[in-house]
C-alpha cells in the first residue's frame, strides 16, 4: 500500500510510489523518505512545465506495417475535406469573375 512521506530535500507530501518529487526534481531511487501524517491524496501542480522526451520507440517490422496502414487510411477523410474546401475556394474567386461561364457554356 502507498503511503505519503516527505521529500528529504524539500519536504513536499509525496506519494510513496513516486520515484521523482515533482517540486524540486530529487531522484529518491528506493529511499523511502520520512512518514508524515498529510492526507492520502497529493495535489499535482499542473502549471510548472514538464516536458516528455521519447528516446525510442520500440516496434516490430509487421506492427509498424500496420500502423502505417491505418495512417494512410485515416488521412483520406482528411484528404477529401482538404480538397472540397479548396475547391470551394477557387469557386468563390472563379465564378464571380465569368471564368467558370466557359465551362458551362462552351
């Protein structure tokens, strides 16, 4: 069971199975820390900035094959919007200029 202890360096109430104090960044590795009596829950500040750098992503050859299939499948919706919405564009600027009276009528 999690318990909440203090971080040695900075005394913030930390949950036991945190490895990282969030306030002050200290690596606690299997040290425990001191026992406090703080409620069970830790507030999280969700205002500093932390940052999440992937080293490496670690996928098999047919995993990354199917993922990549997926991908294409689910530009093609966007593929369609994107053009419709081009098209409408050239149409707003053509049509009131008599470009596309050429087409209609030969």
């Amino acid at each position: 069971m999690n318990e909440t202890i203090k971080c040695p360096k900075c005394d913030t109430p930390r949950n036991s199975a945190i490895k990282i104090c969030l306030k002050c960044k200290h690596d606690f590795g299997d040290i425990k820390g001191t026992p406090t009596k703080t409620p069970k829950k830790v507030q999280i500040d969700n205002t500093s900035n932390m940052k999440v750098v992937i080293d490496d992503i670690n996928m098999s050859f047919e995993s990354m094959v199917i993922f990549m299939v997926k991908w294409v499948f689910a530009s093609i919706p966007a593929i369609i919007i994107i053009t419709l919405i081009i098209w409408g564009i050239f149409a707003m600027i053509l049509i009131p200029m008599g470009f596309m009276d050429m087409f209609i009528n030969g």
